[in-house]
C-alpha cells in the first residue's frame, strides 16, 4: 500500500490525486494495512507537491480506525468518502440512488463520471470545502447536497438531465431483465403443459361463473374493483364472450394491467407517506410482488394435481418451496410465510371467479382455466392484441 498503489488504483499521477482518489484506495484494502500506511502515503504526498489537508489525514484516521475497531457503520464510511468533496452521494434529498458500480450501464457510468467531474471543478474553485465537510460542517453538507441535487436535475449541454437519464436507463433494464424471466417463464409454461392432458373446458361451470363475475364487476367495490383493475377494464364495457372475459381477469390476477382509479384519492392521503395501503391497494400490490417462478410452480402443480387438491394460500406456499420445476430456497420459515401472505391476496380473488371453491379447493373450471390463463398473461401476443 504504497502512491504508487494509489496512482494505479486512481488511473491518475500523484500530483493531480484527490481526496477521494486516496480514500477509495485506502477503502479498497484491509483497514489495518491502510492504517499502516498513512503515515508514510502523507510524506509522500508532501514530496509531490499534493499534500491534501491535515483534516483529510485525521478523517482518514478516524474512520479507518473505526473500520478497524468494528464500529463503523456502512452509512459512516459512505458519509466519510462523501466528505472528501467529489463523491457523489449515494442517495440523495430526492431519493435518487446511484446504482452500484458495478451495475451501472453506460449512461449510469457516464453521468457518474460526469458529476464526479463537476464536483472537482468546485473544489478546484473553491466553491466546496472538503475540510468542512471532515469536520462534519452541517452548512457545508446541506451546501453539498443542493449542488448535486441542483446538478442531476439540471439539463447538461445537449439536453439530456443527469437524473432522468440514469432512471431511464435503470427502468430499461428492469424492464428487460422482467421481460426475459417472463419469457422463460412462458415457455416452461408450455413444456409443462404439453406433457400433461388437455382438460376439457367445463361449459356449464364456465357460463355460471362468468354470470356471477359480471355481477362482481358492476360492484363498485372489492374485489370488484381489483379485478377490474387487474384486467384493465376500468369503466369500458366488458367482453361479450364469457371464455375471454373470465381469462383476462384470471390473467390479469397473474399480471395486473392497471392500477385502481384514484378518482377518490385525497391530497392529504397522497402525501401522507406512512399512511396505510387499502385493503384493495394492498391486495394490488401483493399481486405484483409475486415472482414469474412463484407462478410458475404454484400453477403447474395444481395442473398436475387436478380438481379436488386444496389451493389454499398455506399449500400453495408449500406446492412451490417443494416444487422441481424451479430452483427455490425457502428453507426459512419466514420464507414460506411472505409466500402465503402474497397468495393470502389471490385466493379470494380466485374465489370470485370461480377457481377454487369456499373451501380453497380447485375447481373444474380452476384446473382448466388457470393454465390458460398464465399463458395469456405472459403472452406478449395475447397482451398486445387485448
């Protein structure tokens, strides 16, 4: 642990370092070796012509120390390489959060380099103190913190704001990343299906279901307005053909398409950021935390097990930690419990439509339909053309 470490660990000669260039280098080996060689990293910084300041020195001290001591927090030594006046803060006023470093896409990368970049001229001109930030000056940190939120929300030379683009480039991949597990999903969906027999669709049980269906959406309220939401009708009219209507909310279930209206949504509620969730918002959110995997289990083995097995939220948690047709660890009883709550909110659901019974046991129609169903919600096709 050397300058010469340091300089290759910065890609920069000793003379044009940075606090930060020294503190990732000192943060990137054991903390004792750093501790070691501080004092000799300080000379040789002095010989350069870079001294940097006896506030970085001792900062780097103290929270090496720390380190060493087993005291520091995560959030200490964030703070600690925040101080040093060009490390953008990891999660801002505006809980904008950079990605890790190595998670971060191209623009991720560039707008990263770019503020790090920005941050130095400042320093260079004076307009930051990074003495005052080690010293833990809360004007200099509220100083800091205006500056970089004023920088991602800014518009750069060519148009393009800091923050927005890195959101949408992480939203692209999230998007991407979700569209390949479903993909996946989809066609072991469908290998599973092919070796299993097709179950004949169950006319009068479809008919009578699809009447009291009709009847739950014209409700106003729950779980009339879940599913309407779930299949994306909001007020328009419903399907005249009781087989796509009673799959596009059992789809919708499996990937709800809209959100409830928030025609009723007060300000006050909107802002009242630790209010609880509705019953109906939670059973929505619910619905979208459950994994393409979970699904996938959950369904093929009712599919397998046919009408008559218990479909409650307790044995579908079960069916899928036991399941082979995903790779599942839910070895933990809290793991199996999480489970149950998020089906906790589709058992009722499916109740309306007539898949499982007043019991929680799969019905006829359930056994046929269910399978369909997650086709169709995972079916880029079938999605685009409803």
């Amino acid at each position: 642990m050397d300058l010469d470490f340091i300089c290759v660990h910065a890609g920069r000669p000793a003379a044009g370092l940075t606090r930060r260039d020294v503190a990732r280098a000192l943060l990137s080996v054991p903390s004792g070796v750093a501790l070691v060689a501080l004092a000799d990293l300080r000379r040789a910084m002095l010989a350069v012509g870079n001294p940097l300041s006896a506030a970085f020195w001792e900062s780097a001290r103290t929270t090496l120390g720390a380190i060493e001591s087993g005291s520091a927090t995560i959030g200490d030594v964030q703070r600690w390489l925040e101080a040093t006046g060009t490390e953008p803060l990891l999660l801002t006023r505006s809980f904008f959060v950079w990605p890790e470093e190595d998670e971060r896409g191209p623009v991720a990368a560039e707008m990263f380099g770019r503020l790090v970049a920005h941050l130095e001229e400042l320093v260079a001109a004076g307009e930051i103190d990074p003495d005052a930030l080690a010293r833990g000056d809360e004007a200099a940190r509220k100083a800091y913190e205006d500056l970089q939120e004023e920088w991602l929300s800014g518009p750069l030379p060519d148009g393009r704001v800091p923050g927005l683009v890195v959101s949408d480039e992480q939203d692209e991949e999230l998007f991407a990343a979700w569209d390949e597990e479903e993909a996946f999903a989809l066609d072991e969906l469908r290998r599973i299906l092919t070796e299993l027999p097709d179950p004949v669709r169950p006319e009068a049980e479809l008919r009578a279901a699809c009447a009291r269906l009709r009847e739950v959406l014209a409700d106003p309220g729950y779980p009339g307005n879940v599913l309407r939401a779930c299949a994306g009708y909001g007020d328009g009219p419903l399907p005249a053909d009781d087989e796509d209507l009673w799959l596009a909310v059992a789809a919708g279930i499996a990937g709800p398409v809209s959100d409830l209206p928030e025609d009723d949504d007060t300000v006050e509620e909107f802002a009242d950021v630790e209010s609880e969730l509705s019953a109906e918002d939670s059973a929505l959110a619910s619905l979208c935390a459950i994994h393409h995997a979970d699904w996938l289990a959950a369904v093929a083995a009712l599919a397998r097990r046919g009408p008559g097995v218990l479909a409650s939220p307790e044995r579908i948690a079960r069916l899928i930690a036991e399941s082979d047709d995903i790779d599942v660890d839910m070895d933990e009883p809290e793991d199996l419990e999480a489970t149950e709550a998020l089906f906790g909110a589709v058992t009722p659901l499916w109740e309306s439509l007539g898949v499982v019974d007043r019991s929680g046991i799969l019905t006829p129609l359930g056994h046929w339909g269910l399978p369909r169903a997650l086709e169709r919600a995972w079916s880029s096709t079938d999605a685009l053309g409803d």
